[in-house]
C-alpha cells in the first residue's frame, strides 16, 4: 500500500479504576488492569495520508506543524504498522484535538486511539478493534481503552498481543461526568514521566498495585449490578490512591492546584448533603465529578458559586472509534 487515506474520530476516556506504572516501558505493558469511562464531550480526530511521494513524516496538531521530536514520536508508532505490514509510505498525519491538550485530560488517548484507526482505515489493514487496542497502547497506554465507548477494561495481560482491552458495559444509564477545568496549560511532568518516577521511587507503589487489583474486581461487580454508588466509591478512593504514591515518590510531586482541592472539598460536601458524586484525577489539575446524568444540572449550578460556565464542561457517555467520511472531516 502506497496511497490512501483514512479519517478517524476517538473519544477520551477517564479511568476510574486508574492505569499508573509500566512493568514494559518499551511495550506499554501495566503493572495493573485498569478500567474506564469513555466520554462523547472530549475527542480527537485525525486523518493519514499515505504518501509515496513525501521524503519524510509530516505531523500537523491543531493546523500546527509539529517539532522534530514531535513528529518522531509519531514515525515511532507509525513504525509499528509498517513494519508489520510491509508499508513503505511516508505518512502525513493531521490531528485537531477537541480536548486541551497535554492538560490531564487524556488527550493522549484519543490521540493515539484516532491515529490507530486512521492508518488502519487509510492502509486498509482490516485489524479487529481489540487488536488495534494492542496497537493504539504502543502510542499511550490509557489509548488501549479509547477505541471502544461506555466501561471498558484494559487488562493487562502477559505479553504485548494480549494487552488489551475489552468493553464492559455501554454505560447507557443514568451516568456522565462533571469536568472542573482549573488549568488547561499543558502540564510540566508528563503522563510518563510521572508514573516512571512513582514505580521506581515510591515506597507506596507496591502496595497501589495490589489494591488496584482488588478494587478492579469490585468495579467489574458494581458494573454489572449498575451499583453507582459503590462505583463513584472505588473510582474517588483509586484516584486518591494513585495520587498519595505521587506525594510519596522521590523527589515528591503533585498535579494537584488549590483550585483542584477547592472542588474535591465541594464534592465531598454536597455528598453529605445528599447530591450523589464522586470525584477523579489524573495527571494534571483538572477534576472529574462522577454524578447521574439526571443530577448534573443540580451539580453545575452548586459549583457555579465558585467556577464559571466555561470552567464547567458535562459529558455524556462516549462512543468507540469511529471512521470519518471527507465531509465530516473538519466539522
Ligand atoms: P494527557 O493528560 O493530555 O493525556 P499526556 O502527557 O499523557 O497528557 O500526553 C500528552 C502528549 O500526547 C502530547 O505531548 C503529545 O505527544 C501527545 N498527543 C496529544 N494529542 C495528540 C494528537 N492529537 N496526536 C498525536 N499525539 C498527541
Ligand atoms: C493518570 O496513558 O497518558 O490518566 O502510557 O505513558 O502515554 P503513557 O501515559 P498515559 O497515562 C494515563 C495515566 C492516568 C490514568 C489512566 O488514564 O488510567
Ligand atoms: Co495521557
């Protein structure tokens, strides 16, 4: 295959049961299964071309002609597929992120879920979507969930071809999610190297692997019962888990700002007054409320006090991965 073109969308996911810590760096293997939301509000599209003509990779985010370095990462991955299936083309890659990007909003997911899709579209590679999840997990590890919608599992696995992941649930219920943006810059310590320096630093980290365990299994009950509290429970309490093995690395971090504690303070507090929602983080100061879609009104105009409308994004459940015609492409 030397031409062709593909469009693809993805959305982002939230973990609730969190991904934190590589036993494989260079294959994007976890320490521990995870599980996630995926959400519609937040998504990355992307389209590939595949170029004979072109000398080397090209990678546009945003309309942006992106570094070198960038653009490696992106060859890197795209080298994957080459590889496998013999394709010699340089590619063309154009992104648009309808999600801040490197803010600890998971833009990494869809990017990488978005890309996967759109090579396999462009090379017609006809990859199954879960063995695409072991592909998109090359580019980002928390991108093996974006390529399907509703609850999905990432498991772990023992190698790199069954490390991916499988949908659980639609989540077509009484579910969304509430997302405080306290900072949409890009953060300072990354995804990756964030949890590199927790795994080889923290003395907490051990114990965060075997809880995470537990807590997964619990989740996949509470999923399937639809038990929303017990749900909002063990996605808050993994969060903060993931969180406390970041105080305790060396030297110590946090993604957390004054603003982020403000809103776990609140979430906690209209809990008690009976307003059903839990919060989750990941690494950057924007906090996630977990709520039933029927309170969210109720949980805007309580934080309103505090946050502005645009600091205040509702999200529904999310769909997976899928293909763009030309015309919805830039829409
Ligand atoms: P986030 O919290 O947004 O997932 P990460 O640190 O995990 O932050 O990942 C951010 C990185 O993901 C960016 O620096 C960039 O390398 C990559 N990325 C983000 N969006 C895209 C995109 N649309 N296409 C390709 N790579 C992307
Ligand atoms: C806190 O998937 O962004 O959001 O695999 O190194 O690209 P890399 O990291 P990334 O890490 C996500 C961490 C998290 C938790 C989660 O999404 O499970
Ligand atoms: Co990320």
């Amino acid at each position: 295959m030397t031409q062709g073109t593909g469009r693809c969308r993805a959305h982002t996911n939230i973990a609730l049961i969190k991904y934190w810590g590589k036993q494989d760096e260079q294959l994007f293997l976890p320490m521990n299964s995870s599980l996630s939301l995926t959400l519609n509000a937040f998504y990355t599209d992307t389209k590939v071309t595949l170029d004979q003509a072109l000398k080397q990779d090209v990678f546009l985010l945003n309309h942006q002609k992106q570094s070198a370095e960038q653009t490696l990462k992106i060859s890197n991955f795209l080298d994957l597929f080459r590889h496998k299936y013999s394709i010699s083309a340089k590619i063309c890659v154009e992104s648009i992120n309808h999600v801040p990007t490197a803010a600890g909003l998971a833009s990494s997911a869809s990017a990488f879920a978005a890309l996967a899709g759109a090579i396999n579209e462009a090379a017609r590679l006809n990859i199954g979507l879960q063995e695409l999840s072991t592909f998109a997990r090359r580019g980002s590890g928390s991108a093996t969930r974006s390529i399907f919608g509703g609850f999905v599992e990432w498991q772990k696995g023992t190698c790199s071809t069954d490390s991916f992941a499988i949908p659980l649930d639609d989540a077509a219920w009484d579910i969304g999610m509430l997302i405080v943006v306290v900072n949409h810059r890009e953060k300072i310590i990354s995804s990756r190297q964030g949890m590199k320096r927790t795994v080889e630093t923290s003395p907490f980290y051990p114990a965060w692997v075997k809880s995470s365990e537990k807590d997964l299994v619990e989740m996949k009950k509470a999923i399937v019962t639809k038990d929303f509290s017990k749900i909002g429970e063990l996605a808050e309490s993994s969060a903060l888990k993931m969180h406390a093995t970041m105080l305790s690395a060396q030297p110590p971090f946090t993604y957390f700002e004054p603003d982020s504690i403000r809103v776990i303070q609140r979430v906690q507090e209209l809990r008690k007054k009976g307003l059903e929602c839990y919060l989750t983080m990941d690494a950057g100061p924007n906090v996630k409320i977990l709520c039933r879609l029927t309170d969210m009104d109720k949980l805007k105009q309580e934080l309103s006090t505090e946050f502005s409308q645009d600091q205040m994004i509702l999200s529904g459940v999310g769909s997976g991965i899928h293909s763009l015609s030309e015309n919805e492409w830039l829409l």
